[in-house]
C-alpha cells in the first residue's frame, strides 16, 4: 500500500487541498502557528545558536507559502525573527527586509493577475508612504528600549494578534 500524495502529482493534491479552504481556517492556522513560536520560545525550547540558523530557510519558506495562501503571514515571520534575540533596530530591519523580498514578489506575480489600475497603484503609494513614515517614527523610539523591554513588547503584541487570528479568522 503507497503513502497518499506521492510525488509531483501528490504535491499538486496536497496544494490543491489547502488552497480550497476557507481562508478563515488558514488565518487560524497561522494564529496557532505564532502562539505555538511565542509559547516555544518563552519556555525556552526555541533558541537559535549560530549553528542552528540553518532553521531560517525552512521558517522563510513557510511564512512566504502561508503568506501566498492567507494574503499575508507577517506575525509568523516576526515570531521567527524574535526567536533570533536580535538587538531591536536589527530585528526590525530583519523582519523589514523579508516582507520587502515577499512583498516586491507577490507584487510581479499578482499585479499580472490582477491588471491592477492607476488608483490602486497611488492607493499603495500613499499606504507605503504612511509605513515609511510610521516606520521612521517607531526606529526612534525602539532605539530608547532596552532590548529586554523591546522583546517582553513584541511578544505581548504577537500573542495579541495570534489570539485575534484565532477568534476572529481575519
């Protein structure tokens, strides 16, 4: 008897699958994913050395593949990156620089798809500006918070959000 899902023809089921499902059900999935990230790395289980950072791909790939099935997996990425225990600039500037790559992606793949207009095209402009801005904003103050302060932050903002995901599914 073979294992179900073998092979390319397997792969396409198993996509096939997870693209059919609400897409409430893979906002969940991703609430989940992020409380279980926060939950292993305050019990201390999930600890990147120097060694271990081999880990990263396989935590990229899956925040770029639930990102292309939810619309966006930004909490699941910043719960990767906080595990890494990176100063606070250096982690924003990580986590930016993943969602830049992520984002400049899905824009070549879905702006064909989508034939997106003008307006969209100024509407992203102005909302990318309001980030840039905010992003700005925000560097001067994470530069004032010890590192310790800045981590106990972004965990209390990320159980936050997994626990919306997973109530509200959205």
């Amino acid at each position: 008897m073979g294992l179900p899902f073998r092979g390319a023809a397997g792969l396409r089921a198993r996509c096939a699958l997870l693209c059919s499902g609400s897409k409430i059900a893979g906002v969940r999935i991703i609430g989940g994913a992020i409380l279980v990230l926060v939950a292993l790395r305050v019990f201390g289980w999930l600890r990147f050395s120097s060694r271990g950072r081999w880990l990263l791909p396989t935590g990229g790939a899956a925040v770029g593949f639930l990102s292309g099935l939810a619309g966006s997996a930004g909490p699941l990425g910043a719960a990767v990156f906080l595990s890494l225990e990176l100063p606070p600039v250096a982690y924003i500037a990580s986590e930016a620089f993943t969602a830049l790559a992520i984002h400049a992606t899905k824009t070549v793949i879905y702006q064909r798809r989508l034939g997106l207009d003008r307006e969209a095209w100024l509407l992203a402009s102005a909302i990318g500006a309001a980030l840039v801005l905010g992003t700005w904003i925000s560097k001067r103050t994470i530069q004032r918070l010890p590192p310790r302060q800045f981590q106990r932050f972004v965990t209390a903002l990320l159980v936050i959000i997994a626990l919306y995901m997973l109530m509200i599914g959205r």
